[in-house]
C-alpha cells in the first residue's frame, strides 16, 4: 500500500498494515532518500532510541519532507511507526531458528500515542484447528487513551485451548512519552476482577519512552486481561 493523503501520493514508500511504513533507498550509490511524511507522528522503529522524525501540527494543512538514512553498519533501516497505534513485538533470543519456537517467548507492546493520547492495536491468536477455525481463535483489541489500555474481544471465543508463552506481556514501551513522564505506579486488572501491581514505571529522558513490565513475565496473560493502568 502506497502512501498518500489529500497533498501528495508516494509510490516509493509502503505500509505493512496500519502502523508500520517501509521506505527504501532505490537509487545507486546513496544511503539517503528524502521522502514525505503525512501529518501525524512518525518514529523510527530502532530499539532503543525510537527517533521522532516527524510530530503531528495542528495548524498544518500538510505533512513534509524529511531526508532520511539507511545502512547496514550504524544506522538504522528505513522503517517507521505510525502515531496512533499499538504493534505487538518479541525479543528474539539467541538459538530462535524457526517461528515456531516464538511461541516460547514472551510478547512486548510498543504503543505510540497520536496528539490526543490515544492508540489502538490488535494481537490474533487461535488453535490451529482446521475443522472451527471460525470459532477457535481470539482477536483482541486495544486501546489506549490518557492513561489506560483496554483489551477486548473483537472476534472468536472468551475461553480457546491455547497455552503458549507468547499470550504473555512482559514490557509495554510507550513513545514520545513527555505526557506521562512523572508515572510512578502501575498496575493491571483481569477479567475475573484481579488488580495485580507491576513493577514501578521506568521512564527514560534521553528517549522519551516509559517502560511498564509485570513482575512475573507469566503472569499478564493478554487473554485475561481487561486493563492496564498508569498514574502519577
């Protein structure tokens, strides 16, 4: 999917879904390309720095044009995250080999509020079953706004046999987090009407993130959760 709103059409730059964009260097002997970023929030996707390259202006008719760089030594690939939404990653350790040993690990959320605080994402499960693929899986939405993700079921059963460590949540990072940056506690609650405390949020200045992580890796089942909230 190319990018494009009211102002410009780019057919050097694609999107990977709502959240991520791919722009690649396509000219010879240059590891730069100057590209049009529409009027939203815009971060690379580069652990840890996770680099704002564009912020939303409210009295803009427009997006603009940033030059940005690509490498395989010292700089990061030209990959960025949409403001306004919610990416589901993992850490991939050392000796993962094939995908099916990322059932083994646990899932991180990136959440990247839009100028309103708000940010929305979805992570999919099921059985692999051929015979009720219809029924047994869980699509979960979530959404975040001011100081709170919600989780919810969009489709599929409450309740599918699946028991695999990526339904786990180990660490929520939150970009350009200056708004919630004298956060000083967390905590979740479970459907079943559980508040569980996580460890003390963590937020950093030199990247503008706010890191919020369970005290048990396996205990913030995304399944059973029905919220995630942080406060100062």
């Amino acid at each position: 999917m190319c990018i494009r709103d009211r102002y410009t059409t780019l057919d050097t730059s694609f999107m990977v879904g709502p959240a991520i964009r791919v722009t690649p260097v396509l000219a010879d002997d240059t590891d730069k390309v100057r590209t049009y970023f529409p009027n939203v929030d815009w971060y690379t996707y580069s652990d840890p720095g996770y680099e704002r390259v564009n912020t939303f202006n409210e009295t803009a008719h427009h997006g603009k044009y940033v030059t940005v760089h690509s490498g395989l030594v010292g700089r990061s690939l030209n990959v960025h995250i949409r403001g306004g939404t919610i990416l589901t990653v993992q850490e991939v350790a050392e000796g993962v080999q094939n995908v099916l040993a990322l059932h083994n690990l646990p899932i991180n959320l990136i959440v990247v509020p839009d100028h309103q605080h708000s940010a929305y994402g979805e992570v999919f499960y099921d059985t692999e079953s051929t015979t009720d693929f219809k029924n047994e899986h869980q699509d979960v939405a979530m959404h975040c706004h001011e100081w709170d993700i919600d989780f919810s079921l969009k489709s599929g059963k409450q309740e599918i046999k699946y028991n695999q460590t990526d339904m786990y949540i180990d660490k929520i990072i939150i970009l350009g987090a200056e708004y919630y940056q004298k956060a000083v506690i967390a905590r979740y609650e479970t459907k079943g009407g559980q508040t569980i405390n996580m460890k003390a949020p963590v937020y950093s200045k030199d990247h503008k993130t706010l890191t919020l992580q369970a005290v048990d890796t396996h205990s913030m089942n995304v399944m059973q959760l029905n919220k995630i909230h942080w406060a100062d």
